[in-house]
C-alpha cells in the first residue's frame, strides 16, 4: 500500500485576503460591535436556554423604581462583578496558569455567584465571552459590555410589551451578530497569546 500524503488530501492553509485600510473597522466600531456581539449572546443564551420565557416583565416598575435598579444591577453591581471575575481573579489566574484556563475558570466562579442552575449556565457562557474579551480587548471593553448586555435585559423587563423580542427572526439576527463577535473575538484571544 503506497504511502498516504497529507499534503495531498488535506488543504493547504486558507488565506482569507486582508479589507483595504480605508475598509477596514476602526477600533471604535471593533469594540462597539463586540459590545452588541455579548448582549445578542446574551439573548441567544438566555432564548436557548429558555431563561427569557420564565423572566417576567417587572410588575409596574416606576421611574425612580427603574433608575435605582438600573444603577445598582448594571452600574454598580456588574462593574464590580468585572473587577473581582475579570479583573483580580483572572489577573492571578493568568500569572499562575494558561489563558484558556484562566478565562475557563473565571467564568466558572462568575456562574457558581448566579445559581439557580439554569442563569448559572447562562452566566458561565457569558462568563467566557467577558473573559476572551478581557484578554483580547481589556477590561475596560469587558466593564462596557457587561453593564450594557444588563441594562438591555432590564429594558426588556421593563416593558410588557417586550413579546415581540421572542420573535424566531430576532434570534435568528441575534445568533448571527453573536456568532460573527465571537468568531472576531476568538481571533483576538489567538492574536493576544502568541
């Protein structure tokens, strides 16, 4: 039997050509599209893991009710999950360990904090995006990202009539934007570790 050559049955690397400069996103637009790319992740998470269906909308929040938990379940509170899950904890974890384990086990301590069992994994999927956003882009766009992705779920709390969301064609929009963010992003995280 003759010998099998991979060069023959398996392709050479694919060169995907590079945009022009003047075509090519500008840091602003790359961060802000990884910032849309965690909240439709968000939802992609939440709609598969059918979370969002049994989230009920808040029963007649008021204006001051609505500014005081926007403050605190965004601002404050994701800021700070940020600077203890993707700041601290992963900063020790990537000195001692990989960045692939640092960013796993980031997002595993950042799930165990949101039990019950269905937002815990909802969480650790989230978690993951926020860490190869940590290592790729900073925790800065991490911070961004996280209270917006929060401050989107509240808005649809808020309104009854957020039914619509559930619509078949707003996941399907949802997964594409977070399966292009997320496939820029993995790329990122490659680019950062060399």
């Amino acid at each position: 039997m003759p010998p099998i050559h991979r060069d023959r049955y398996l392709p050479a690397t694919v060169r995907v050509p590079r945009l022009p400069p003047a075509l090519r996103p500008g840091p602003f637009a790359t961060a802000a599209w990884q910032v849309l790319g965690l909240v439709a992740a968000n939802h992609v998470w939440t709609r598969g893991l059918a979370v969002f269906a049994t989230t009920p909308p808040l029963e007649g929040p008021t204006p001051a009710d609505l500014g005081a938990l926007a403050v605190v379940s965004t601002i404050v509170w994701a800021t700070l999950e940020e600077l203890v899950f993707r700041g601290a904890l992963f900063a020790w974890l990537r000195s001692r360990f990989d960045v692939p384990v640092a960013i796993f086990a980031s997002a595993a301590a950042f799930a165990v904090l949101h039990a019950p069992a269905l937002d815990a994994w909802v969480a650790f999927l989230i978690g993951l995006q926020l860490g190869a956003l940590r290592q790729g882009r900073g925790l800065g766009l991490a911070v961004v990202a996280h209270v917006t992705s929060n401050l989107v779920f509240l808005a649809i709390g808020a309104v009854p009539e957020a039914v619509a969301i559930r619509h078949p064609a707003v996941f399907a929009v949802a997964l594409a934007i977070a399966g292009s963010a997320l496939a820029a992003l993995v790329q990122e995280v490659r680019r950062s570790m060399r």
